[in-house]
C-alpha cells in the first residue's frame, strides 16, 4: 500500500526497527503525528495464541480522553430508578427494543440486567455487528448497575484479540501530555497479562507498539513492561 508523503516524512525521523522505552516511545509518537486533527494514540499487542484460545476483557484507564458516553439500560420497571440514579441517558425495555429495530442507535454503551437478555438477544444482529450486545464478559449483563455505570462513565473500555492474536485498543490522545499516555498503555498491558489462557505456553507477548491514528508504529520494548 502506497503511503502518503507526511507519513513517509515521519518515517525518517526515528529508526523503526528499535525497540524504545515506554515514556520515550509515546513522546516519539507525538512527534511522529503530521494530522491537523486531535489524533488517537493506538496500542497494539500481539499475544501467542493457540486458535482456541482468546483473551477478552475491560479495563478502566487511569487517565480519560473520550467524551461523555451515552449509555442504554434495558431493565425491567423496578429497576428504573436505580438506572436513572447511576447515570444512565436511556433507560426502558420493550420500548426501547422496539426503537432499536425500527433503526436508532443514538448511543454509545448498552447494559441489560440478565432478566432482559432474552428479550434483548433478538437484537443480537443489529447489536452485535456494532460491538453494542450486553455481555456478561464485559460487565455489561448485571443487577449491579450502580457499580457498572459508574466504571463505564469512568471511562472502562473493552478489549479482545482478533484472529491474528493482537489486541488494538485506544489509550489516548497526541494532546495528552506521554507520561498519562504511557500510564494508560502500563494498565492495559497488565489487564491484557492478567487474562493469558492458563494453557498458554511460551512468551504470552510477543510485540508492544504504538501509533497515532494517521502514524507509524512505534516497537516498545517488552522486557521493560514485564
């Protein structure tokens, strides 16, 4: 694929086959970002995976860079209020339902208690192909919805590997000073550790880079995340 020339001007100012530290690593992406837009730090970690294994998960990072998220909750009348106190910007059941059919998606999360999953599974192909279907895995089929709002207005983000075994997650913005950046990338990194597959065998991570949306990778040495 034919790259563009800023994206080749970034490439001569830094030598992409070394592995950096962490802090310099994020800086160097700053530095590498050539967009007029805000642009999005992206880590990516390729894991050692067998095809039957997978790593899926969330993680709350410690430094915020998303906008206020819209969150859905389908739950039953009598657990409405309890919707309402802890944030939720839609709250409903067949109503709601009945609306995502008819096309509206104007939402960012969506959370059921598990005795609406029946109901919610029929919309299983217009939820799931947008990332949007509650799950259990992820803290988003729950009665607690006090503690899963509150995580989610956090800022707590989901993350799986893809059948090539990488794991892409955002973890920031260029505008964000590297240190918070580089936080961000530490927590994710020990999320993403905590979920190797207890049949795992072998060196679970075997590539850590970063990128801004319109930059080039950045290798980020393992050894000194391990």
């Amino acid at each position: 694929m034919r790259r563009g020339k800023k994206y080749r001007e970034s490439l001569k100012k830094y030598d992409g086959a070394t592995m950096y530290e962490l802090k310099e690593a994020t800086t160097l992406v700053k530095t590498l970002a050539t967009a007029k837009f805000d642009e999005t730090v992206e880590l990516a970690v390729k894991l050692n995976l067998k095809k039957s294994q997978s790593v899926r998960d969330t993680v709350v990072l410690p430094h915020q860079f998303k906008g206020e998220k819209r969150v859905l909750v389908f739950c039953k009348p009598e657990k409405e209020k309890d919707a309402q106190d802890a944030g939720a910007t839609f709250v409903g059941a067949d109503d709601l339902i009945d609306k995502i059919k008819g096309g509206w998606l104007d939402f960012d999360i969506a959370v059921a208690t598990p005795d609406m999953m029946k109901d919610v599974g029929k919309l299983g192909m217009i939820l799931g192909r947008r990332g949007l279907m509650p799950n259990p895995k992820t803290g988003t089929v729950t009665f607690d919805l006090k503690t899963a709002l509150s995580e989610l207005k956090k800022g707590r983000t989901e993350f799986r590997a893809d059948k090539t075994g990488v794991v892409h997650l955002a973890v920031g913005k260029i505008s964000m000073d590297s240190e918070k950046v580089a936080e961000n990338v530490r927590a994710a990194i020990t999320e993403i550790k905590r979920k190797r597959p207890v049949d795992a065998k072998g060196e679970f991570i075997q590539t850590i880079s970063v990128a801004s949306t319109m930059g080039p990778g950045v290798w980020v040495s393992i050894k000194d995340e391990e």
